[in-house]
C-alpha cells in the first residue's frame, strides 16, 4: 500500500482513538498520547504496527490520540486511516 | 446458520461510528443490537463506520444476542459495501432502510448471495429484515414481507413514514394507526415479526409505555430502542401478566393430557380448546420464561 497523503481516522471521544498517517521518512514511528499510556502504551503501538505490516506499509509517520480505545476500534480506526491515505477504496479488505 | 424465529422484544440501536457505545452495548439486555451504518453516520465517514462495525462484529463477543446491521441503501455509494463488510463480518441480520417493493428486497437478496459465494459462505446464512418507511412501503407491505425466504420481519420507521405523509409524530399515534396495523396483517401473513418504530425522547418513559402497550395489543413482536434505559420499560410491556401465564400453564396442561390419551381433542373444565389458543398460550409461556417470570422447567 502507497501513502499519498496524509490520512485522519476517529475521534478525541471516550473509547476512541483519533489517528493521523503519513508517509514518514522511511522506518515506521509512532507518537502515541494515551489516557492509559502507562498499562497499555506498548500494546497500542503493537496493534498500530501489526496493520502496518499486514498491509505492507514499510515507512509510516503515526500520531495517534488515545481515549480508552480496545484493540478492534484502534485496528478499524488505523485502517481507515491509511484507506484515506493511499486513497485506496475498501474492496478487497473484507475477509469472512 | 442464525435463528430465523426468535424473541425481538426490543432492538436497540448503536450509531456505527461510536465505538464507546460498542463495548457493552449487549450487557443491558437487548434481544437485538442494530448497529447503524445509515442516517446516525455523516456521509464523510461512511467508510469509517462500516470499517469499525466490521472490526467489532469481528472480534467482540456479543454472547446470544442477535446482531443486525443497518445498511445505506443499495442505490446509494455505500450500500454495495456495507453488504460485502457485513457478510463477512458475520452479522445475523442485514436491516434494509427505506424498503419501497418486493423488488428493493430481491435485489438486495441478489448481492448478499452474490457476496456469501465470492467469501465461501453458504448461500442463505445472513438473513434480512426490511424498514418501511414511507407510503409506498405501506401499500407493498406483504409484497415486501414475501420477497425472500432470508426475511425475519419487517419493522416501521415513523419518522421518515411522518416526513413522506406529511404530517407530524402525535402522542396518539393516530397517524400511524394504518400503517401499524398493514405491517402487523401483512408480517402475519408472511409468517415473519412485526415490529414498531423507535421513541426518541428517552426521559418520557410514559408516553413509551403508552406506545408499547398500543402496539403489543395490535400484534406487534418488539419495538426498536434507542438507549437502555428503554429496554426495561418495554420488555415489562411484553411480559405477560400472571393471570394470563395461568391459563396458559392450563391449556398446555390440557394439551399435554389429550396427547398422552391419544387424542386429538383438547378440552379444558368441559370447553373444548382450539389449536389458536393453544398456540397464544404456547406463545404467552414461552414470553414469561424469557421474561424471568417463570423457570426453564414450567
């Protein structure tokens, strides 16, 4: 999947969690704001970096803003995202 | 394959685009949850919605509660989509908006078996149900209702019925006294559920009561809720009373009796008992032991 621009998902809601994608410089970083940095910090990114991956994104800058978001939400939320940013349609992402 | 015959009392609805009404939204025990794709999300975050809907269905368990999912429709940009995301996403039930003729309904039947073959999913798995929301709708109802063996029922949406006849909601519900009544026949004749528009002002329990009772009295299977506090009201309304359980538990009794002596004749203190009645009392005790007011075992 190729970035073209950058791409926004979410809200800064309870039990949301607002994220921006661009291309970045090569590499993948993540800027994560978190209500529950502390005890979920690492599992966030992990989530974020796993689309990344199973998308085939190599070079991503992420800024994401946590509110208590579960995983299922963050994955749909990064998703949209980098749907926007490569301004790819979402046929083909569905699987049973 | 989902239940096609089951308990709607009460269906209550989720905006797709709120993940924080996502979580728990089963905890408070409604028979359905509709998870809205259609007018509770803007049009620039259709894509959004249906992406976290997918994700939610995909990965929470929603234990026994029937999943239904609010489709745009088919003639819109998204309707296409939010059928092929949601057949895979496994949801129980795709609810049609606006449902016009049989036709809308036999198109729509088209793509989600055209979208069960694509994913491997046995034709026939994702079962559908069918808004009627304006006088046209009204007109087709058992044309609609009959369409296709995948419906569960058919529902009402007032708003939309109100803004297409050009008058207003009142707390009579006189303006919706006709429509009601042809979608209660014709869902009866089709041999699927009826059921009843939302209540939108969550802090008048009365006047919910009030339309719960009308449209229970009319035949109605459920109404659709739009916060939990409404569930408690109107499964209430749909519990049978104790009385009524009564004589219930001595039709079935007496049906029991004729069955165990062979005979087709069912006969209660000397009055011989229809299989109509047997059938309502089946109904009534089947109501109170969901309802919790009676056990597994009456």
């Amino acid at each position: 999947m190729e970035l073209l621009k950058t791409g926004a998902a979410g809200t800064m809601e309870s039990g949301d969690i607002y994220v921006e994608v661009d291309k970045g410089a090569g590499g993948v970083e993540i800027e994560l704001q978190s209500t529950v940095a502390s005890l979920y910090g690492r599992r966030i990114k992990e989530v974020i970096s796993e689309v990344l991956k199973e998308q085939g994104v190599s070079s991503a800058r992420i800024t994401a803003n946590d509110k208590g978001a579960l995983d299922c939400t963050i994955r749909a939320r990064v998703a949209t995202a980098l749907l926007r940013a490569s301004e790819q349609g979402d046929s083909g992402w569905w699987k049973k | 394959m989902h239940m096609k015959q089951r308990l709607r009392r009460t269906m209550m609805f989720i905006p797709g685009n709120n993940p924080g009404m996502m979580r728990d939204a089963h905890i408070y025990g409604s028979d359905s949850l509709m998870f809205d794709l259609e007018d509770s999300v803007s049009m620039p975050e259709k894509d959004a919605a249906r992406m976290l809907v997918y994700n939610a269905l995909k990965t929470i368990d929603y234990g026994t509660t029937e999943i239904v999912v609010r489709i745009n429709p088919l003639d819109t940009p998204y309707g296409k989509a939010d059928i092929e995301a949601m057949v895979c996403a496994g949801a129980h039930v795709l609810r049609m908006p606006k449902t016009e003729t049989a036709q809308d309904v036999r198109d729509c039947e088209a793509y989600i078996a055209e979208m069960e073959k694509k994913h491997g999913i046995p034709v026939g798995t994702t079962l559908m149900m069918a808004a009627i929301e304006g006088a046209l709708g009204v007109i087709n109802a058992y044309d609609i209702a009959t369409a296709s063996d995948r419906l569960i029922g058919i529902a009402l949406g007032a708003e939309d019925f109100c803004a297409n006849m050009k008058c207003q909601r009142t707390t009579t519900g006189a303006e919706l006294q006709l429509a009601r009544q042809t979608l209660v026949l014709a869902a009866r004749a089709a041999g699927i559920d009826a059921l009843d528009t939302v209540y939108s002002d969550v802090n008048n329990e009365e006047q919910l009561v009030y339309e719960a009772t009308l449209v229970r009295d009319l035949g109605f299977d459920g109404k659709s809720v739009i916060n939990p506090r409404q569930i408690g009201p109107v499964h209430k309304v749909f519990a049978p009373a104790a009385k009524d359980i009564e004589k219930a538990r001595r039709i079935v009794a007496a049906l029991k009796e004729a069955e165990a002596r062979g005979s087709g004749v069912i006969s209660l203190n000397g009055k011989m008992i229809d299989k109509p009645v047997v059938i309502r009392a089946q109904r009534v005790l089947e109501l109170a032991r969901v309802s919790g007011i009676i056990s597994e075992e009456d």
